[in-house]
C-alpha cells in the first residue's frame, strides 16, 4: 500500500512537471536545469513525507529532458512556480487566470475555520519553542491549490473540500485542525486524505508509525483497544486544570533530537506543546 502512495505522488509530481515542461516549451523559456532543480527539490519534499521510502521507481519515470538552457530569470521563475503548484496554469493549460469562485469560497471558508494565527503555548521548562502555527490564510491557499492540482474537475475537488472543511470544524475532532496548523499534515498531503486520517487516531498512529515518528508501542496498543488517544490524568491543563487530553507527537527539529508532543484539552480546547 505504501509503494502504491509512493507511485501516486510520483506519478501526480510528474504529471505537474510535463505539464509545467510543455507549457516553458510553448513559451520558448524553458529551463531545463530550474526543471531538474525543482523536480528534484520536489522528490526529496515527497521522500520526506514518506520517511525516505525508496524513490527510485518515480525517479526513473522523470520526464524526458528538453532542449533549451536559459540560465538566470528562468530559474526563478520555475522556482516560484515550484511553491505555486498548479495553480500557474488552469486544467486546460491556459495561463492563470482568476481563481474560480467556488474555489475562492473554498479558502475563505477553510481560513474561517482555522480561525485566527496563533502563537503555540510551550510548557515551561522545554526548550526550542519557537515555531508558530501557520498562518490561516496563507494554509488555506495551499490547501486549495494542491486540491485543485490533484482535483482538476470541481466536483472532485469540492467533495474533498466538504470532508476537508467537515472535519476541521468538527468540534469532537480538535486534533484534526491543529495537526494542520503545525505541519504534521501538510497542505499537499491535503487531498489525499481519507475520512479515516482525518477522523482516527489509529490511523495517525499509523501513519506516525510509517514515518518513523512512532509513539511507544504501549500507547498505540492502547490508541488501537480505545479507539481515541484520549487520555485522562497524562497531562494537566494549564487553562482549565482539566486532565482529558488528546495528544500527538512529531519531529519538528533535526531527528536526533527528542519529538515534540502536542497536547489537545478536550475540556476547553486549550492547547500546548512540549519537547
Ligand atoms: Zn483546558
């Protein structure tokens, strides 16, 4: 199943790269060493969302080389089009035009439920404490674009949406919205989510598994037997002393160092994080 992940994203990536690559043939500017560079850049973003799972197979499928070698400008603008996805060119390869409306309602209704920036309580006493949450708004358009480069054709793209959207203001689900405000799912991993992944901690647990960010074996047996990490009396809230907690843990430093857990209180909604 996880070679089958594999060769989807590789798959999508090239997709994208052909496109892009025919679009800089038809303009006459292509790049081909800014092509290489961002498909490059964007394998080892894919090999370490999938905890450095052999590339090979999507590496041999790169799209032909081109002729062409404009240096400078060329590359960086095939950079930003890297950080822009496909959203620099329309399904039918028409240059960018105006995003459309239903897509525009989209990220305001996805940035209305992330709510506003916020800065993460650390505990104290940890160390290392200065990520922030991302930004709503910004989150939001890139959680459109990737849904828009992977669901070209609106239906697709809004049934996705809905399930998106439904679980980040699913108020028995906290954890959903937070794990995407600070990174452990990333906007391109967005579309490819499954109610599953959203909803269930076995599942998180697995994928935390997969990318070697496992939690102790005992507590994902306990994950699996209760269906929810909820856990009472592990941690206190700081706001409301409550001790019904969510948590869920992930490498937001260099990997020798320990993992940072990010705790839900299911009382309030307070949330905080340690290393
Ligand atoms: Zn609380």
């Amino acid at each position: 199943a996880e070679d089958d992940a594999v060769r989807t994203k590789a798959k999508d990536l090239v997709d994208y790269w052909r496109q892009a690559l025919r679009k800089r043939k038809s303009s006459g500017d292509l790049s081909q060493p800014a092509l290489k560079r961002g498909l490059s850049s964007s394998l080892s973003l894919c090999s370490e969302a999938l905890a450095g799972k052999d590339l090979a197979a999507s590496q041999d499928s790169q799209p032909p080389a081109s002729q062409g070698s404009a240096e400078g400008p060329a590359l960086a603008r095939a950079d930003s089009l890297l950080s822009l996805g496909q959203e620099s060119f329309d399904a039918s390869g028409a240059p960018k035009g105006p995003v459309d409306a239903y897509r525009t309602k989209v990220q305001e209704k996805l940035a209305e439920a992330f709510g506003k920036a916020e800065d993460i309580e650390t505990k104290e006493g940890s160390e290392g404490g200065e990520e922030q949450m991302r930004d709503p708004v910004e989150l939001s358009v890139e959680i459109d674009e990737a849904l828009h480069s992977v669901f070209p054709k609106k239906d697709e793209y809004l049934a996705q949406a809905r399930s998106v959207l439904y679980n980040l203001k699913d108020k028995k689900n906290p954890t959903f919205r937070f794990k995407v405000l600070v990174g452990f799912f990333k906007p391109s991993q967005v579309p490819k989510l499954t109610a599953e992944d959203m909803a269930s901690i076995e599942k998180s647990n697995e994928r935390a598994k997969q990318r070697k960010y496992a939690m102790e074996e005992i507590q994902a047996d306990w994950a699996l037997k209760h269906g929810q990490l909820n856990l009472t009396g592990m941690f206190t809230c700081g706001k409301c002393k409550g001790t019904k907690t969510t948590y869920f843990q992930m490498q937001t430093r260099s990997s020798d160092e320990p993992m940072t857990t990010f705790v839900s209180c299911l009382t309030c909604n307070n949330r905080w994080k340690f290393c």
